[in-house]
C-alpha cells in the first residue's frame, strides 16, 4: 500500500495489536476475578479458557522475544561501535602490511599479464604473417589459373 493516502490509518497494525493486548488483559481480570469468586466455567468454556491461556502464554513469549531481540540489536550496535573506535595500533599494523601485500601481489600480477600479452601479441603476428604468405603463393596460382582458363573461353555462339 503506497505510504501517506489520504484516510490511511498508518497506525493500523500497532493500533490492533494493542487492541488484541487490551482485550487479553481485560479477559484475565476478568477471569482472575471469576475465579477468586469461586465460579466454574463449564465444559465448553474450559475449551475457552485454555485457547485462551495458550493465547497468552504466547504472548508472553512473544513479548519476550521481542525484548530478546531489541537487547540483541542494542548489543550489536554497542560491539560495533566499540570495534570501530578501538581499532589499536597492531590491528592497522596488519591492515597496512596486507595493504602493501595486495598491492604488491597486484603489481606482479598486472606485469606477468603484460608479458603474457606480448607473448600473445608475437604469436598473432607470426600466424598472420604465415596466413598472407599462404594467400600470397595461393593468389599467384589463381592468377595462372584464371589465365590458363581464359584462353578457352573465347569463342562465342
């Protein structure tokens, strides 16, 4: 759904869940309440009753991991912040000399591509140079033949 319509309810989802709570809240007074008076729910509302303990035991659950998740992200971002800014001298020590090792791994690599190069280079010139000698002694036969054969083409209807 594209953000910001006009009579959008941006605020749906939060708004329902808290709703959902509410209500979950409300119904275990209610049934604290009932209980502290002594009334027993029949059969079918026992049914009821533990859907409805299921239901917020899952919610504990779910708050639970929620908290679970928002301590881990918090932690997260604190390791990550203390790693940046406690980067100590032997850390950019290595990270220097492996620097200079790419760099020189790079050097050599780029220099062995232009000897390879070359070598490529001088073999494409020397197969070029015997493919035009090879049409050269070719094209001097076709010359003879063309006129070898031209003389018999002479006569007319």
């Amino acid at each position: 759904m594209i953000p910001g319509l006009v009579g959008e309810d941006q605020e749906c989802e939060g708004r329902q869940q808290r709703q959902r709570e509410q209500f979950r809240e409300w119904f275990i007074q209610q049934q604290n309440a009932q209980a502290h008076l002594g009334f027993s729910p029949p059969s079918g509302q026992r049914d009821d009753q533990n859907r409805i303990e299921m239901n917020n035991k899952a919610l504990q659950l779910q708050t639970a991991e929620m908290k679970t998740r928002k301590a881990l992200a918090i932690a997260t971002e604190e390791f990550n912040l203390a790693k940046v800014n406690c980067s100590d001298s032997g850390e950019e020590e290595r990270y220097n000399r492996f620097r200079l090792d790419s760099a020189r791994t790079l050097l050599l690599m780029e220099r062995q591509q232009a000897r390879l190069d070359k070598q490529l280079r001088r073999h494409l010139d020397s197969t070029n140079f015997k493919l035009a000698q090879t049409q050269r002694e070719q094209s001097v036969f076709r010359q003879i033949d063309d006129a070898f054969f031209s003389k018999f083409n002479t006569c007319s209807r």
